[in-house]
C-alpha cells in the first residue's frame, strides 16, 4: 500500500454521500498504530509516524525514499474530520488516538531553529515531488502548510472532546516556518533554486 496515495483514492467518498465506503479503509490505521508508533519512537520522535510504502500488517517496504517522506503523516487527521464532518457523531472517539498520535508526531518531527526562532521541517526529509536530495531539503512548501492545518485541526479535536490544548502544538504552529517564496513564486523548498518559470 502506498499511503501517501490513499488521500486520492478515498477522500472523494466523504464528499459523495458514500462516508462508508472511506471508513472502510481507515480501520487499517487503527491496526497499524502501534507500529506506526514503534517506529516513530525509533527514528526518536514521538506519536505515530505513518509508513509510505506497507503491507497489511503496517512494515514499511525497502525503500530510500518512505522512510524520509512526509506529506503523508496529517491525512488521518483529515479523514477523521471527514467522518466527524458528514459522520453521525461516532468519528470523534473511534478516530480520537489517530489523531491524536498523528499531531503528537508532527509537533516532535518540527524542530526548532534557534538563530531563526521558527520551527523547520528537515533535513533530512523527501518532499512529495520525490526528487529533491534529502539531505539539501528542508520546509517543503506542501508539508509545511499541511503540517499547520494537521495541528490546528487537532488542536480543535482537543477542544471539542474537553482537552486542553498542546501547548507544544501551539508553540509550533506559531512558529512554524514561512512558506519559501522567490520572486514571487512558491518554491517547491526553502533550498530549491528554482522556481520553474517559463522566461520568454
């Protein structure tokens, strides 16, 4: 399974009236879970790291390039919402601890840049492009905006299930970098040198 892909082939259900049919793939995270946190506590972070290329059973494949991606690590928490959303209620505790260990693994992979004081994401990290060198990478445009919706989305989970708010949570989406812009274009990172503009 390639579960940065799982987002295209599932979410339209939600949006169609067929909630059902997207549930029925989301248990899989729910199996996977303490695996995705074993894995997350040995690369030393916390929460869930979600694998990009798996089996049934939730091992990462062989791979140079899923154990360094991670655009994929808010989709569980935008599929919660989705069952929260056109749900009858029922997603806010079934899809509570995804959540939850999804946001908790986000908030330990961004570190904090004390020259700049802003919290950056990489190096290393491969961006969703897949084809820039990891260890030149870092606040790819896409995962950082993503990274500030996963958190603020559980952050309002927390709230709506009577938590308090992270504190951490809220220190790094107030910190978390600016999207990486150059000439008035967005970069695909902050360290990409092109922007990819046709000049004439």
């Amino acid at each position: 399974f390639h579960l940065e892909m799982h987002w295209w082939h599932a979410v339209h259900f939600a949006y169609w009236n067929r909630l059902a049919m997207l549930e029925r793939s989301l248990s899989y995270y729910e199996s996977i879970l303490p695996k995705a946190q074993a894995w997350a506590k040995y690369q030393g972070y916390a929460g869930a790291r979600w694998p990009k290329m798996t089996d049934g059973t939730g091992r990462d494949s062989p791979s140079g390039i899923g154990p360094l991606l991670i655009w994929q690590q808010p989709h569980p928490i935008y599929y919660a919402e989705l069952c929260r959303r056109f749900g009858n209620g029922a997603g806010w505790k079934r899809y509570r601890e995804v959540v939850m260990e999804s946001a908790e693994f986000m908030a330990s992979f961004a570190w904090l840049d004390p020259k700049r004081g802003e919290y950056v994401l990489g190096p290393p990290v491969i961006p969703a492009q897949e084809n820039h060198p990891p260890r030149e990478t870092w606040n790819p445009t896409y995962e950082i905006e993503y990274w500030r919706w996963g958190l603020k989305m559980a952050q309002k989970w927390r709230e709506a299930l009577g938590l308090k708010r992270e504190p951490k949570w809220d220190d790094v989406i107030a910190k978390l970098s600016k999207l990486p812009v150059k000439d008035g274009v967005y970069l695909a990172h902050a360290n990409c040198p092109q922007t990819y503009t046709e000049r004439n």
